[in-house]
C-alpha cells in the first residue's frame, strides 16, 4: 500500500531506500556539524567575524573541488565517493579528538578550519548522493523516485536540527563531531551496496550504463578550467548552471529580507532564535510532506517545465507581500515558499535536467555547477543586499524590488533550461538512431563483403553461389573481381561471369570474349561470348558460323536478334520480330535463355518499341520469374514511345516477391501514367493483397500531386498492412515536399482510429490465458500487429507534426536499453500536444500496466460486445484474424 502510495514499482524500493538512507545520513551529519561549528564559533569569535569566514569558505570550496576534479581523472565515481567519504569520516573523529580537551588546549587554527571544513563537506557530499542517484536511475524511474530520495534531505534537516538540541544539552556540543564521524563511516557501505544495485540491473538489462572501471577509462576532464569548459561549450549545461546561479543569487537575497524582518519584529535573541527553530520545524515536516507525496505527482502530472516555475513564482507572490505589507507574516510566506519548495519540488526537478548529460560530462560538470556555481550566486546575492541597502539605502521590505527583477531573470534561465532539456533528449534519441542506422549500413556492407570473399573463394560451389546472387543486382558487386573469373577452369563459373558482363554492358572484355569464342572448349561458354560480342561490337554473328556448330540455336538466334536490330544498314526489324516470335514458341530451358534474351533485346529498341508491344506483353506476362524480370525491366527503359499498355499487366505482377522490385521501379518511370492503376487496386478490396500492400511504394516513388492524392484517400483502408505502406509512403512524401499540407482534420481521425484501435487490441491481450499453450501462437500474432499499430500511430503523428523528432523517439521506444526507451518517453512528454499526450502516453509508457491500458480502453470506449462486432473490426486483418476468433468468445463473456 505504501509503495503504490509513494508510486515505487517493483525491483526500485531498494535503491530508493538506500539512496534516502544515503542522503539522510549526509544531510543529517551535516545539519550537527553545522550547528556544531556556529556554536563553537561564536563561542571564540563575535558575529562580525563571520562574512571573512564565509569568503574564506567559498574560496576553499573552489580549490577542493580544483583537487576533486582532477582526481577524478584518475579514479571512477565509485572510488571516489567512497574515498570522499572516508576522509569527512576521519576528519570528523579527528575534529572530535581535538575539541574533547579543554578549550585553551585546543590549537589556534583549529575553529577556523573547522568552519571552513564544514561548509566544504555540506557542498559536495550532497551533490555525491545527487550524483550516484543520476548513474543509477532512468528518466522515468527519476521522476517518481527522486521525491523520495529528495524526501532523505528534509528528514535530515529535521532530525539533525532535534539531534542537535538533545545532544548538545546533555552531552556537550563537541560530542556532536563524534556522532557525524559515525555517520559518515556508515556511507561508503551505502555507496558499495547502490553501486551493486546498479550492477545486478545491468546484468538483467534494466541499465546500459559502463561500469567503475569503463568510466575511470572515460575521456573526462579534470580541474575547475577544463569543467568550466565543458560547461561552456554544452548549452544544456549552461542553462542549468543560469537556473542555479540565479536561484542562489534571488534565495540569498529571500534569506536577508526574512532575517532582517524577523529581527526587526523580534528583538530579543531568545525569542528570536526560538522563533527560527519553530519555522524550521514546521517548514521541515511541509517541505518532507511536499516531497513524499506532491514532488512525484507534479513532475508526472505537468513535467518538468512547469515543475521548473513552481518555487520561481511562489517568490514572486511573497515578494510581492513583503514590498506591499512589509510584515512577519510576509516575510515567513516569502521564506517559506523557499525552503518548503526549493529543497523538494524544485530540487528533484533540477535534478533531472542532468539525466540526459552523457554520463562522463554529468561528473564534472555537475561538481562544477553545483559547488562553484552555487557559490558564485551566493556571493553576488550578498553583493545585491550590500548595493541595495549601502549605495541605494533600500529597506529590508524595498530589497524585494531586486527580487522580482532577479525573478525575472530565473523564470527567464527555467524556460530556457526546460527547452534545452528537450532538445538534449532529442539528441539523445537521434544519436541511437544514428547508431541503429549504422548498424544497417554495416550489415549491408557485410553481405558485400561476404559476397566479395565467395567470389575469390577456392570452391566453384561458393562462387557459383555468389554469381547466381548478382545476377538480381543493377550491377555486379566488383567488376573486377568478375573479370577475373574469365579465366577459372570451371566453365560454368566462365559462363555466369560473361553473362554476368553482358548484363552490365561492361565493354572492356572485349579481347577476353574473343578468345573465349575461338578456343573456349566448352559451347554454352562460346554462346554467351558471342551474345557478349553481338551486344558490345558490330560482330556478324554469320561471320563466326565456323566456331558456333556445336552451339544452341537459341544463342545464335539472340545474337542475330542483336546484331539485326543494331541501328544502321544492316539493322532489319521484320527479320528481328521473326526470331523474336521464335523465342516466344521455345520451351524447356533453351527457350527460358531465349525469352531472356529476347527481353533484353526490347530495352535496346527504344527508337521504335511499339511494333513489339504483344511481344513485350507476352514476356511480362511469362509465368518464369526470370523472363518477366527481363520484360519488365525493358518496359519501364522504353516507356516514353508508348508502352503504357504495360501498366495493368507490370501492376498485377507486383505482388510477386521474385518481381516486385523490376515491377516498383518500372511502374515509377511510367509515372502520372500509372496512378490510376495503381488507384485501382488500392480500391478493389477483392484484389491480391501483395498488390495492393506494394502499390502505396510505387506512388511514393512517382511523388506526384496525383500520387499523394491516391494515397490520401485510402489511408482509411480496412487492411493494417495497406494503411501502414500508405502512411509510411505519405511520411516520406511530406520529407521529399515539406510545402504540400495533408487535411488535417482527416489524419486527426485516421490517427484517433488508430489508437483506439490499439487500445482495443489491449483488451482482446487480456483475454489471453498467458499459461495456454494453444493460445501462443494467437499472441504472437496480436503482439506483431500491435507493433505495427504503434508504428502507424507514430508516422501518422508525423504528418500532424513535422517540428519533433518523432522518428528518433519511435527507434528509442524500440530500443532494448531502458534508458533510451525512458528518454524516449519523457521527450515526448514533452513534445506531444497536451490532448496527444493524455492520450497516447498511457500506450507507450512502460509503467503503465497491460491492465491499466484496458481499463482506459473500457472508459474510453466501453467493452467490446458481440463477437461478430470484433470480426468486423478485425476481418480484413490476415494476422489479427485468428487471434480475434480466438478471443471472440471470451470477450463476449467478459462483456457480460
């Protein structure tokens, strides 16, 4: 109960606890050994003694972290928290020892350094807990999480504040330091236990983050002149090193105004130190109950930009009440808003901007921001108190006209951060993309690779295999490596290579074909060099009857078919038509070589191609695969002499997988030609499905307005593989023509059809029995065809908003690194409008249960009645439409 109270999903509480344990330690430890510090402070040195402290403080603050820094360029995280926290350990105990002995035995510089070294300590060991929290947490798990965490440092606040009185009293407040020691001590074991935490989730693949020893191997800089840069150069980190420069600077400024006003109202000490102990009190337990249970549920109700102006405009409104009422009660709702909501909301928020930092940036930069930049606000906000009330003589309450200015400036650094934060997911999310495009490319250049090394393999079965797959190529793999082969004792392998050749109209053999057709033993060799011969010179193939006696009629007729339609005087069409129509009558595989052959003739003859037209038609409608290709190819060549009686016959062969490559590129160089076939088919739900699943490609490919148009009106298609080639097409469309706008209040429908469709397949998913065995087969399919429901959604999103990367978001989603999928999330969070994103996080947002995504299918739509109701739904579905009379009868019953 108390973990879905506090929105802690299974596998987090322990690294919540530990990090809440981690931090409260510190914080707590701190709170004693600052109050142990004041006390003994003042017990030696008056107030006014003070201010050189505290310069002294944030000098020292500086050259730490320099040395901080610069060690961790030599140690990973972990080593150095812990090293960190050893040393505060035993520096404690030291302290301790030294203080127990009477005051005129205690060494002279002893206070001083203890000052200065408390307020090192209360720097950078909160932001090693902050630190830690980022390298073990996602986006997502730090917007529920970091609240509780966050919630550590408020408990601190208050039980160190308790502790303080109670020990102090009874004790001595030297005794204080022995406590923090102990404290201290208790952390490194914190810090091994997280970091195993963070381990045990890498190896169940829950983090893809490097380990201790990947990041001391990491390029990271080191000293405070190298992180500035990093800093510099990063306009993310930049506007979180403005929110917190300017929220020290305005909250220092707060801090004075209410000390002076209470002053001012209470003038005696004790009642005075009475009342801040009551704020404090009270301020702690709004501030702990703030964090528990508001901090989680604003980040995920508004996100991270709103969550950003919170404590900005809660100071506005008590500035406001100072500079107009000037009382105790204006001074504490200025306060207030303060340290109720900067140490809670506005903590965990800032937090969070650092998530989407690659990791060796966030150590160094977020030591940098958060020690030196923290201190630089401080010091130029005691600066505006000195200049307001020394040069310009403003009271107390007239400071606040400073701080709204100075709010101004902070509401201004917030909005930046917020965008800056998105556009760092983006990033992010573009980088993986990158990568997973890479990664085809890489494939792709390994399959040339893999074919490169079957064609210099020893084995002809190898290289044969190697030629039979070039054979589908535009061009051969490696030319070269082709016309080498010219030469292999294999005669087949010399066969497929000049083949190969004479499909690629290499001309540079020539003298290789020559001696292949005068002393090549073998007769298919000597044919395939005189078609080569025919194709590429002015060879007769008459001439060289001497060498063709033992050749295939078939070879001599395809090379008198070349030499006879070659332009020029001997070119005799009527002749070229016979042989042909002879080709057309052949069969067995002599007359496959023949048609082939013949089709390649026809792309040649693009000076006079309408007088084959019923030869070119019988070979595209050739029920051989690699005739067709042929004759389809060479109709796409000749298509502007007025070949577009093709069409209907190249369309109703683009189902064909061996075909539908020849038959997309053909089609497309028809042109506007084609559409209204294309059209056609798109319409006709009766038609083979192939074809109509591949005709969307054909109108990207043509690209017209008369394409786009076909397209548009079928994106209401019953079939889910149509609907997807028709949305993925009109996506790249509106790349290739940004200028062209689709009506928008028709994809708005397409896309509110769509997710209630996927909502709908969430209820039919929880009708499955995940113990059935013979329902495995019906999930797997209703899996597959949700997978391609989310795609649909996304690239119909893009066509309503082309600004976000919604491609880069889709490939995060689909990642299997949870930390991608989480900033995937959380960008469009941010980039979705906001009636987009109420309905379609629920969907993509893993922390949503399958069970909670029907409930919301259920009030959104209702249940899902009679089976015949979800066949229609489904009908036109061939994955879905198993699964759905799988599921039919228990969702009838479920309905009831």
């Amino acid at each position: 109960m108390l973990s879905r109270l506090l929105q802690i999903r299974e596998g987090e509480s322990t690294r919540a606890l530990l990090l809440f344990t981690y931090l409260f330690l510190v914080v707590t430890s701190y709170v004693v050994t600052k109050s142990t510090r004041d006390a003994l402070f003042l017990e030696q040195y008056s107030a006014a003694s003070l201010p050189y402290a505290d310069i002294a403080s944030s000098l020292s603050v500086g050259a730490v972290m320099a040395v901080y820094l610069r060690l961790g360029r030599r140690a990973g995280p972990r080593t150095l928290m812990v090293g960190s926290l050893v040393v505060f350990s035993v520096t404690s105990f030291v302290f301790w020892g030294l203080t127990g002995s009477s005051r005129s035995a205690e060494p002279f510089w002893m206070l001083p350094v203890l000052y200065v070294w408390a307020s090192v300590y209360g720097v950078l060991l909160p932001a090693q807990v902050w630190m830690l929290a980022n390298h073990v947490l996602t986006t997502r798990e730090a917007k529920r999480l970091y609240g509780i965490i966050g919630s550590g440092a408020i408990m601190g606040w208050i039980v160190g504040g308790m502790m303080t009185k109670a020990v102090a009293a009874r004790l001595g407040t030297a005794n204080l330091l022995l406590m923090t020691g102990i404290a201290l001590a208790l952390c490194p074991l914190l810090v091994t236990f997280i970091w195993r935490e963070r381990g045990d989730a890498e190896r169940r693949g829950d983090r893809v983050s490097t380990a201790d020893d990947a990041a001391r191997r990491l390029p990271g800089p080191g000293g405070l002149r190298q992180s500035f840069a990093v800093v510099w150069r990063s306009p993310h980190l930049r506007a979180i090193a403005g929110v917190i420069c300017l929220s020290s600077l305005v909250t220092t400024v707060a801090a004075w105004q209410f000390r002076a006003i209470a002053k001012s109202a209470i003038p005696e000490t004790d009642a005075l130190a009475a009342f801040f102990g009551t704020f404090n009190v009270y301020a702690g337990l709004l501030s702990l109950a703030t964090q528990l249970f508001l901090t989680s549920r604003v980040l995920r109700r508004f996100g991270l930009g709103v969550a950003l102006l919170v404590v900005p405009l809660a100071l506005t409104a008590g500035s406001f009440a100072v500079l107009i009422w000037a009382s105790i009660g204006s001074a504490v709702l200025l306060k207030g808003s303060d340290q109720v909501l900067r140490y809670s909301i506005d903590r965990s928020t800032v937090e969070l901007l650092y998530l989407p930092v690659p990791e060796d940036q966030t150590r160094h930069a977020k030591a940098f921001i958060d020690t030196v930049v923290w201190r630089i606000g401080d010091c130029l906000g005691a600066i505006c108190v000195l200049a307001g009330v020394v040069l310009l003589g403003l009271s107390a309450p007239q400071i606040s006209i400073v701080t709204i200015v100075l709010l101004g400036g902070w509401i201004a650094a917030a909005a930046t951060a917020r965008r800056q934060y998105v556009n760092s997911l983006r990033t992010s999310l573009f980088e993986h993309r990158v990568d997973a495009e890479r990664l085809s490319q890489v494939i792709d250049r390994s399959t040339s690779d893999v074919l490169t090394t079957a064609l210099r393999s020893d084995d002809p079965s190898d290289i044969l295999y190697a030629l039979n797959l070039l054979k589908d190529r535009e061009a051969p793999l490696s030319q070269t490596l082709i016309q080498r082969l010219l030469d292999h004792p294999s005669a087949d392998i010399r066969r497929e290579a000049i083949a190969l050749l004479t499909a690629a109209n290499d001309a540079t053999v020539v003298p290789q074909a020559e001696r292949l057709l005068e002393k090549d033993p073998d007769p298919s060799v000597r044919a395939e060099a005189l078609i080569y011969l025919a194709r590429m010179t002015e060879t007769d193939p008459l001439a060289r009857l001497e060498r063709l006696e033992d050749v295939g009629g078939a070879s001599i007729s395809s090379a008198m078919a070349i030499f006879l339609a070659r332009p020029g005087p001997t070119q005799k069409l009527d002749m070229v038509r016979l042989l042909i129509d002879g080709a057309l009558t052949r069969d067995g595989a002599e007359g496959e070589f023949a048609r082939v052959e013949a089709a390649r003739l026809l792309a040649t003859l693009t000076s006079s191609p309408g007088g084959f037209d019923d030869q070119l038609l019988a070979l595209v409608n050739d029920p051989v695969p690699a005739v067709a290709r042929q004759a389809i190819r060479a109709a796409g060549v000749t298509r502007p002499a007025g070949n577009v009686s093709m069409i209907p016959a190249i369309v109703a062969r683009l189902g064909e997988s061996e075909l539908t490559a020849e038959a997309t590129i053909a089609l497309a160089a028809f042109g506007d030609a084609a559409v209204p076939d294309l059209a056609r088919v798109l319409h006709d739900a009766h038609a083979p499905a192939g074809v109509r699943r591949h005709a969307p490609d054909v109108l990207l490919r043509i690209a017209t307005v008369a394409a786009e148009h076909a397209l548009v009106e079928v994106m209401l298609d019953a079939d889910p593989a149509v609907r997807l080639r028709v949305v993925s097409a009109l996506n790249k469309l509106r790349q290739l023509n940004p200028e062209r706008r689709l009506e928008g209040d028709l994809v708005e429908t397409v896309l509110a059809a769509e997710i209630l469709g996927h909502y709908r397949s969430y209820q039919i998913l929880g009708t499955f029995d995940p113990s059935g065995a013979s329902d495995e087969a019906a999930l797997v399919r209703l899996r597959d065809t949700m997978t391609q429901e989310v795609e649909r959604i996304f690239r119909l999103m893009k066509l309503l908003l082309p600004g976000p990367d919604l491609h880069s978001a889709y490939e995060g989603l689909r990642s299997s690194a949870p930390d991608i999928r989480a900033n995937a999330v959380e960008y469009l969070e941010h980039a979705l409008p906001p009636r987009m994103r109420e309905l379609l996080m629920p969907l993509l947002d893993n922390e949503v249960s399958v069970d909670e995504r029907i409930a919301i299918a259920e009030r959104m739509a209702g249940t899902v009645g009679a089976s015949e109701q979800m066949l229609a739904a489904l009908a036109a579905s061939e994955e879905l439409r198993a699964a759905a009379r799988d599921a039919a009868n228990r969702l009838e019953g479920r309905s009831r």
